[in-house]
C-alpha cells in the first residue's frame, strides 16, 4: 500500500494535467516497461468511484477501485477529507483515481459514480468554468490525459467504491492506494462481480 500526503497528490495531478513526467520519491513512472505501457494503453478499465458523509459530523471521505471487465482488481484507493459537501466528496473520488490510473499506466476509462450530480457535472462541458475548483481540475485533466466514458451507476452496484470511501470515515487517513484488494472488501468485490458491475468494455 501506498500513501500519499495531499503534497504529494496535487503535485501528480498537477503533472499529469500539464503532460510532465511524474516523479514520487525519486521514481519515474516512465520505468515501466514499453510492453506494459503499450498493453495498458489499449486496455480499457472501469473507475468506480464514491462519496460518503457521516450524517453525526458531516465529515466526508472518498474512494474507488480501478477493475478490469472481469472484475479483477487493479488498484483501490481512499480518502478522508474532513467537512465538506456531498458533490465535493464524489468529485474528489474521481479526481483521485485518474492520478492513480494514469500513474499504471492506462488511458481509457469508464468512469462510473452513483452520483448524477458529478455524471451531469463531467458531460456538461459548459461548467469547466464554473468556478468550482475541483470540477476545473477535473475537467483539465480529462481534457488533456486518456479517453473517457462517463456512466452513472446504481447504488447497488458500487458497493466496492462505497466501502472504501466509508473505510476511510473510520481511519481518517489521507490518500492511500491499495494494490492487493483489503480483506474488508472481497465479499463485495464478489458481490459487485456477480451483479454483473463489470461489464463489457468498449
């Protein structure tokens, strides 16, 4: 597992934004291996992601996993954020996975929130200046980094990305990413495989 200080994200968002190279404690990410890179590229992944607010304190988290069609975990990931709205907390969700799956490496995603405020939000291309921060942020990297499909999804079929996002309520963590699915996760991984969450991909 992996974390990163709120430094640390914004600088990789940032990168990526501006198509810099990334570097994380002196690691390129260019010294992934051109086959990986050329396989990743062409692959199509989805991105959950999900918000939650406890209703007591309104403090907010986020999280998600990156999977392939077959349900296979790539990485998850999560973040607490402290107060703040239930649209802010699903447009960081997204805005902290594509940071995470650009950094291994793929371009093309399904992003999928049972959110329709963030769905209406990233399809609406006359809101990039908004003036809300986090949907500009959002927007410039979608604009400049991959090819994406933006989808909402049933709460009942999120159940993975909602429970990392609520995980993180309880460790008040900042971002963390996990390579190998936590203990906590695999009966809903299972679950979200068996209601057919991953589907085909284009």
């Amino acid at each position: 597992n992996i974390t990163w200080s709120v430094t640390d994200f914004v600088k990789v968002s940032i990168s990526w934004a501006q198509q810099l190279e990334f570097h994380h404690n002196g690691y390129k990410s260019n010294t992934l291996s051109s086959s990986h890179n050329f396989h990743a590229n062409s692959t199509w992944v989805h991105l959950f992601t999900d918000g939650a607010i406890a209703r007591d304190t309104w403090n907010a988290s986020a999280g998600g996993i990156l999977g392939d069609q077959l349900g296979n975990w790539i990485p998850g990931f999560n973040r607490y954020l402290g107060k703040c709205s239930t649209f802010e907390a699903e447009l960081w969700g997204i805005l902290d996975g594509l940071p995470v799956m650009l950094i291994k490496g793929y371009r093309r995603a399904k992003i999928q929130t049972n959110n329709l405020d963030a769905v209406q939000a990233l399809t609406n291309i006359g809101l990039e200046d908004s003036g809300i921060t986090l949907l500009k942020r959002l927007h410039r990297i979608m604009r400049f980094q991959g090819q994406w499909q933006i989808e909402y999804l049933p709460r009942e079929h999120n159940i993975v990305a909602d429970r990392l996002a609520k995980l993180s309520l309880t460790w008040k963590s900042s971002l963390q990413v996990f390579d190998v699915a936590l203990n906590e996760i695999l009966e809903v991984l299972q679950h979200d495989k068996v209601c057919g969450t991953f589907k085909q991909l284009s």
